[in-house]
C-alpha cells in the first residue's frame, strides 16, 4: 500500500461519523419547518418544570410539582365523579391520563383520543359563573373521556386493534355530531354539580330570543349555521336536545345511541337509538 495511503486510511475513519452526522443535519433541514404529531399542541410549559403524577384507580394525573396540592384535590375530584358519570352511558374508561398546565395565560381544557388524555389550563376566565373552575373542567371533559369509551365496542373495537386510537376520534368525527358531544358534557356538567351552564338564564338567553323572535330553524340550519341570521352554538342548542331527550327517554337513551354508533359505524344512520328511532 502507499504512504499515503497509510496515512489516510485512519483519517477516513475517524471522519466517516462526521459525513453521516452531516447529511443527518442536512436531511433534517430539508423537512418542513413545523410538523405535528398530535391532535393539540400546548407546549407552553418551560423546559424547567419539573413534573410528578399521582397514580388513582382509574387515573394517572401528571402535573408540575409546585402544583402538588392542587393535584390531590384534582385526582379526587375524579375518583368521586368517575362512577356517577360512567353509569349513565354504561362506558367505564380504563386509566386515563389528566395532564396539568399551572404556566398557562388561556382559559380551557381538552380530551384529544391520539393519544388519549385530558389537558387542563388551570388559569380560571374572568367571565366564569358560579362554580370553580377545576371542578367545571373535571365534570366537564371526563364526560368526554366517557363518550370516547361508549363507542369504543363492536366494528369501532376491531378497527381500534388494527389502526389504535385513531379510530375511535375517526367514527365520533364522522358520526357523531358535535351538538351531542357538547350538549351532553354540559348537561352531565349541570346535573352532577351545584352548578353548570344549563341553569344560567343568560346560557338560554339567545335561543329564547331565537325562539321568539324567528321561531324554530330546521335542523340543518340549527346545526350548520346561517350567514343572514345569528345561530345559537352547539353547547347551548345540544344541552336542550341532549337534556330533552333524557326527560323524554330516560337517562339511558343516549347509552344506547353510542353503543349502536360503536356497533355499526357503517349503517346509513347509526346515531340513533334501537329502541327509539
């Protein structure tokens, strides 16, 4: 071999994981500047937090540490709603994940399903009503957790195996429509607390307004919207459906509905009770 050879040869070697580290870096430039693996995105905790979870019987609730107290009063919060809010539509979710954000400047919650979890922002609105504002969220979005679980059997369980949570957010996405999904988690948010939206007058207000004013729109209009007139949101038109049909139908019905989505997410019109169509 010649000299240089000799010389080079080592060189080469050590050199080699600086070519690949280089087209890494390289590659990783060309890719789009932002990418999202996730439903919700709300990454506004600062890298310094540190963070411990409270492990319940059927909750793993991950919070800052300076946010300890809070924390055990929320993991019981939980525990003492988890039966009375499962019951009614004969769902029981396995542990479920409650992460805690104590460093936000927004007011709001969220149950995403990919991955599934319920996210707090424990700043409280400056508009909130007569009830606190950790327990509205508790109540609140754990209603959601128990809507995913409803539908979570049958054709909608096998496609969970196959395409993992993605398919139980893609059938309630499809299927379900939205004024059911709000206006149950705020007739559940009304009936198991002291409080709640529904016994507001001002919740009501508009749709009374609606109702004397323009009488009763059809349910495509009610649902989707108008650009000529002003459309009651479906927190406030889906606590009369939801809260109408359970007076009607007993507390049950909207069980049954979900079961029969879960079931036959194929059929023309699944989102409907077995027993009453």
């Amino acid at each position: 071999m010649p000299s240089y050879e000799l010389i080079l040869s080592p060189i080469k070697h050590y050199l080699r994981p600086l070519y690949q580290l280089a087209f890494i870096i390289i590659f990783l430039a060309l890719l789009p500047e932002s990418a999202n693996s996730q439903y919700f995105d709300l990454g506004t905790d600062p890298a310094s937090v540190k963070w411990k979870k409270i492990r319940t019987e059927n909750f793993t609730v991950i919070f800052p540490e300076s946010f300890s107290q809070h924390a055990q009063y929320i993991s019981n919060g939980f525990e003492h709603i988890y039966l009375p809010e499962c019951n009614s539509l004969k769902a029981y979710p396995k542990r479920f994940p409650v992460i805690i954000h104590n460093q936000a400047v927004h007011s709001n919650a969220f149950t995403p399903y990919a991955p599934r979890r319920i996210e707090f922002l424990t700043v409280g609105p400056q508009d909130n009503y007569a009830q606190d504002w950790i327990d509205q969220l508790i109540v609140h979005e754990f209603r959601h957790a128990v809507q995913y679980a409803s539908v979570n059997t049958g054709f909608t369980r096998a496609m969970f195996y196959l395409f993992g949570q993605q398919a139980v957010p893609a059938v309630i996405g499809l299927i379900v429509p939205l004024w059911f999904i709000e206006g149950d988690a705020t007739v559940i948010e009304t009936t198991a607390s002291g409080s709640g939206r529904g016994r507001l007058p001002s919740f009501e207000m508009k749709l009374k307004a609606q109702f004397i004013e323009k009488g009763i729109y059809n349910y495509e209009k009610a649902v989707h919207g108008s650009f000529k007139d002003y459309i009651p949101n479906r927190y406030e038109l889906g606590y009369q459906l939801v809260g109408r049909a359970r007076v009607e139908f007993g507390e049950y019905l909207w069980a049954d509905v979900m079961n029969t989505v879960g079931r036959y997410p194929f059929m023309v019109v699944p989102f409907r009770s077995p027993n009453n169509p």
